[in-house]
C-alpha cells in the first residue's frame, strides 16, 4: 500500500521504516525539511539503534514531503504520529493532532479513492472519536465509516529496542469501528505474525494508557519496596526475583532505583489522571505513583547529604544523563531533578554520558562536561544516574559512590558506597 506517516519523532520513523521493510511505500511527513533530507537519504534524524540500516535498506520505498494534503492523496492509509505534550495541569495537548486532522480533511475533500486514517498518537479515551472524526468530517464532507476507514493503533515502543518492538511486539492493538478498517489493518500487521487484538476504538486508546500507566505503577512500587527493603538489610533485586516467579506477576519492569523518565510514562500518568478528574474520577494510587516517582531522586541527596552535609563550592559527579542507556534522550531524565537540587545547594558539578551530553548542554550549559567517566571519579562524590553497560567497567576505588540505577562494579569497589534503595 502506499501510505503516510506524519510526524518523524520516535513513533513515525520507526513505525514508517518498519512498514517500508514489509513492502509498503511510505512518505513521511513533516514540517522539518532537514529531518525529511537525512530520511530521504536513509538516515535516522533520531537515535535508535538499526533505524538508519533499516531507512537505507529501504530508500527505494520511502519518500518525504511537507505537502500533508497532497500526501494523504497520494496514499490509501495515513498513520498520525505527531506529538501529544503535557499541559500544565497534565492534560494532553492536542493543538498538532487537531491541526493534522483539518489537513488530512482537506486532502480527503477532492477525490472518491477510500482512505484509511490511523491515530497512533497517544491520545486520552475518546478523543479519536471526539476530535479526529468530527474534524475530518467537517472538513471533507464525508462520512467516517463509510467514505474513509479510521482506527486507533497505539504504539508499544521502548526507546532503544523500537525495532525489535516494532517487528516482535507482543501484541498489535487495533481500534476500529467499522469491518473494512478492521480489515485493512489487520491486513497490514498479519505479515509479522504477531498476536493481534481488535477492540473498538476507544478502548485501544485507553489500553496504551492502562499498559504505561501500569508499567509506571510496578516501578514505583519496586522503589517503595526498595525504601524499606534497604532500611530492613534486604537485597531489594533477591525480593523482585522471588516476586517475579509468579506467572501472575512477572519478573519485568521491578528494577529499583530512582524512577522512571522518558517522553511517555511520565506524561501518560498525568494525562490518566487528569482526563479522570475531568469526568470526576480521582485515581489514587496513579497519583502517589507520580508522588514516589518525584521524591525518589532526592533520596540521592539525602545519602549525599550523610557524607557531605555541606555541598556548598564541592565538586559532585554526574554518571548519566539520558534517562535510560541506550538513548541520546533527556526527557523527564531522574538527572534533572538532581542536578537542580546540586546547583540550587551550590555545588560545582561535573557530568558524563557517552550520549546524551549535546542533549543535556542545551539545558545546563553551566555545568562543566567530562570527556570520559573516569574524569568524574575525582570528585568529592559521584551520583550514578543512568545503569550505562560501560559504567561497569569502571574502578571505583576510593571513590565515594551514591547509586541510583545499582551498577554493580561501583557496589563492589567503590570507597564509600550506599545504593538509592539497596
Ligand atoms: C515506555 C514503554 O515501555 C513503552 O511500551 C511505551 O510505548 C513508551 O514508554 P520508554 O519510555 O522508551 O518506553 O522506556 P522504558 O524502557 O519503558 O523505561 C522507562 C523508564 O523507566 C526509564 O527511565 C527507566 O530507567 C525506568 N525503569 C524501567 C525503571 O526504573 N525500572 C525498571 O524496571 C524499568
């Protein structure tokens, strides 16, 4: 099929070059003409491991524009993929999603060839239905379900595996409300011979929620258990791994240490609960999700603190900025919220990520950026924000070690060591 993808961010480029490997032909779409250039030529305009392989093997399917509405008439399917930011109060910001919709509208008006619309953005129960139709029915003057096919199909991609998310998903989600959409998408995933489960369209809208929103709670959970695993002497990864045997349970996502950050999990929660309480339902436990979630961090502090009271004119290393290894991505990292409290304390600080620094400087460029991990050691106290593999190859000897993410190498040799909730 010819389809579009719009919107090139983590969601877009992948999900478009895994549809270009399964024979599809793709445009993707967007505002950003260097983005579409480095895509044009087989590059990633993002980091994820194999997407650039997988653009470059599949140059020949894959073309760029920054004409949406002649895009979506060119094309059979168009897949939104643009960006749903927090608002202040935690909602969803849907002004990008309500102004694709109006294009894909106008490019529907012209011609009688049925086009199938898929959201993948992650969007609150109700607003596929709410906003994307409506509008694309105003604008077109054609009824969905009838003259155009429209489906939900969020996205389960981690940042640093997406590929192999996309190509090994556990499930596909498919949201529809009519048979021929039904058909259509589920034409397009049977080739991965993946589980697929289709609902109606706002439950697979609330289903992306539900899985982040969980996967956020079993997090916190791990952290809280962790707390007072470490105040009883109890290795808080033993607990998990016995947790875990429990098919009911599982062993994944019960990593503790300072919490979760990243573009989605974070703002997931707050759009869960905000869209809650605007249909006058308080979720509770999502809230003291987000609680543990923010004061985790600062128990690094309070174990810094406990060696040196006074952090005024130290010098405090940084191991890790992005907020996970394997990403050159800084949204939400844990790093943020520390690195605030040491300068805000006066301390001089010093960082290192093998990827994340460029990201990084653009929000702190008053921070000083070591060439190489092992330049941090020298400092007065080293925080280990982000588990990277490489940190483990490191010799902590003498060094006083406050660990967020348990780099094991660093609770063996370190001089002076205490683990955030181990
Ligand atoms: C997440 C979801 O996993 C994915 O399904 C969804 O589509 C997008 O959001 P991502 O944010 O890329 O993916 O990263 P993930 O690997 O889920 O980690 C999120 C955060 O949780 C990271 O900060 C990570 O350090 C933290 N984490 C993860 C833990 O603290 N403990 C764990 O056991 C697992």
């Amino acid at each position: 099929m010819k389809i579009s993808v719009i919107g090139t961010g983590y969601v877009g480029s992948v999900t478009g070059a895994g549809l270009a490997d399964l024979g599809h032909h793709i445009i993707f779409v967007g505002r950003d003409q260097k983005k579409l250039d480095l895509i044009q030529s087989g590059k990633s305009p993002i980091f994820e491991k194999g997407l650039d392989e997988l653009l470059a093997k599949n140059r020949d399917r894959i073309s760029t524009s920054t004409d949406m509405v002649s895009a979506i008439r060119e094309s059979e399917l168009c897949f939104i993929c643009v960006g749903t930011p927090s608002n202040a109060d935690g909602s969803i910001d849907l002004q990008q999603v309500r102004d694709v919709s109006v294009s894909i509208g106008k490019g529907l008006d012209s011609d009688d060839q049925y086009h199938t619309i898929v959201v993948k953005s992650t969007v609150f129960p109700g607003t596929t239905e709410g906003l994307v139709i409506p509008v694309i029915e105003r604008e077109s003057g054609k009824t969905a379900g009838i003259d155009w096919g429209i489906a939900s199909n969020p996205e389960f991609l981690k940042e640093g595996c997406a590929i192999e998310d996309f190509f090994q998903a556990d499930r596909v989600i498919i949201g529809t409300n009519d048979q021929k959409s039904r058909h259509i998408m589920e034409s397009i995933y049977e080739p991965l011979k993946v589980p697929i489960y289709t609902t109606s369209i706002r439950t697979a809208e609330m289903i992306k929620y539900a899985s982040n929103a969980f996967l956020a709670t079993k997090i916190s959970y791990a952290n809280e258990i962790g707390n007072l695993c470490k105040r009883l002497d109890i290795d808080t990864r033993d607990v998990f791994t016995g947790v875990g045997m429990d098919h009911r349970i599982g062993p994944d996502f019960f990593r503790s240490g300072i919490g979760f950050g990243g573009s989605c999990f974070p703002k997931d929660v707050r759009a869960l609960i905000a869209g809650a309480r605007s249909v006058g339902i308080d979720l509770s436990i999502l809230a003291s999700v987000l609680k543990v979630n923010e004061s985790q961090p600062l128990r690094m502090l309070s174990f810094l603190h406990a060696k040196i009271p006074a952090l005024h004119g130290k010098t405090i290393g940084v191991l890790g900025l992005a907020f996970k290894p394997d990403t050159d991505d800084i949204r939400e990292s844990r790093a943020i919220p520390v690195i605030d409290s040491l300068i805000r304390e006066g301390a001089e600080v010093v960082a290192y990520d093998p990827m994340a620094m460029d990201n990084f400087r653009g929000l702190y460029p008053n921070i000083r950026y070591a060439k190489t991990a092992e330049e941090v050691l020298s400092s007065d106290a080293v925080l280990i924000i982000t588990e990277w593999p490489e940190f483990e190859n490191i010799d902590y000897t003498g060094t006083v070690v406050i660990d967020g993410r348990r780099v094991d190498a660093a609770e063996r040799s370190a001089g002076w060591y205490q683990g955030v909730c181990w």
